[in-house]
C-alpha cells in the first residue's frame, strides 16, 4: 500500500490536533522509512518480479525486520515512547502508536502471504490485494480521498503556503502513485533501494504544511460577560 498510509496520517490529525502532521504522517509511513535503510544495509532484500501480484512488480521476500507482525509492535512502542519522551503529549502518543501498527494492517491487507510473524518466522500472511490492481486502487484512492478530506476539513491555511503546501502534497502523491500503479517497473533494486529514501522527504513536507496550516476552531462558545474575571475591590 501506499497512499492509504498517507490517509492514515492525514486522519489522525483530528484526532491529536496538537501534534504536527510531521510526526503523524511519519508514524504510518515509519516501517517504509526503515525498509530502504534495511535494503541498504543488507539487513532485508527485495527482487524485482514482474507480475509477483497485479499490482507491484516487487518480491517482498526478505523484510522481517521492517515489516513483521512482531517487529511492527515493537517500531510502533518505540516510535510512541519517544513521541511521549519529547512532548508528553499522551494521546498523541497513541495515536503514533495507532498509525505505526497501522502500517502493518494495511499491508497485511493488500501483501500477498509475504509478511512473517516475527523474523525467522516459517509463517507469513497477507490477504493479497494487490491481485487485483482495480481492487487496490479503489480501496487506496477512497481512503486517500477520505484521509485528505478530513484533513482539510479539520485544518484551514494561515496564509497562502498552507494551500499550496497541502495541495502541491495531494498532486504530488497522486501522480506518483499513477506511475507507480501503470508505470514500468524500477530499472533496478539499487532504484529501489535509493529512490525509497526519499520517502523520509514527505516528514519534512508534512511538517511544512502543519506550520502553515491551523485547526479550524470549534463552534464558538458563548461570549464572555462584561466584568467576569473582574476581582472585586
Ligand atoms: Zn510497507
């Protein structure tokens, strides 16, 4: 999966309205964050496979560290223990936690049965959506649709960057995904291994739109009355 995780992160700010897309949005993409680095420390391997599903040319053969049950729970405590060490922002906290794991939910979802337990495990799942690339892409673009709405329904710009920011992101994540789903496959796994460090640029963007953005206020409380807070003399 891929632009559902953005969903994901695009959601949850309504529900941790003080922490910055930044974070939120690092959360759900964090074990895509790992799986280059892994590559590129040899740790975890990938083939390219034309055809291995319908929908991505790649053989996810080797990634238990990045991408198992077990070792998603682990990315997602440590990912929100750190979040709680710095801000001690506990419902933030969890609602990284969610959006690590949930990274795992979605590509168990779409995976073929590729995703182990635990590292070394025998058994590995996945339900294999991507067997059906109009299955995928329905399933992804609603989610992406819904997780942007929320997003800019929670949130208005401050200024014309928090427009732009937002929406050069969604055109952006749009046209990478049409290439991705219709394109040819990557020239080479070094393609893969490189060019999949650049989904760390996306923190540093969402942080960017967080900046320039501002949750809308809720509906206005009754006015204060003249005089209250007055301390009397
Ligand atoms: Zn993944």
């Amino acid at each position: 999966m891929f632009i559902g995780h953005f969903a994901v992160g695009f959601a949850s700010k309504r529900a941790a309205p003080r922490a910055s897309l930044g974070v939120l949005m690092a959360a759900p993409l964090f074990l895509d964050l790992l799986w280059p680095i892994f590559l590129i420390a040899g740790i975890e391997s990938v083939r390219i496979d034309p055809g291995n599903t319908a929908f991505t040319p790649l053989d996810l053969h080797d990634y238990p560290w990045s991408h198992s049950l077990a070792t998603s729970v682990a990315w997602s405590l440590i990912v929100a223990a750190l979040f709680w060490a710095a801000t001690r922002y506990g419902r933030g906290a969890v609602v990284v936690a969610v959006g690590v794991f949930s990274h795992f939910v979605l590509d168990f979802v779409t995976h073929r049965p590729d995703m182990p337990l635990y590292p070394g495990s025998p058994t590995s799942v996945g339900l294999g959506l991507w067997n059906s690339r109009e299955g995928t892409m329905a399933v992804e673009v609603t989610m992406f649709v819904v997780g942007v709405a929320m997003y800019a329904r929670a949130t208005r710009a401050i200024n014309k960057r928090g427009a732009f920011a937002l929406w050069s992101l969604v055109v952006f994540l749009v046209l990478f995904y049409a290439g991705n789903a219709f394109g040819p496959p990557p020239p080479s796994v070094d393609v893969i291994k490189y060019g999949g460090l650049t989904g760390w640029l996306f923190v540093p963007w969402a942080w960017w739109i967080d900046r320039n953005r501002e949750m809308r206020a809720a509906p206005a409380a009754a006015p204060a009355r003249t005089g209250e807070g007055m301390t009397a003399s």
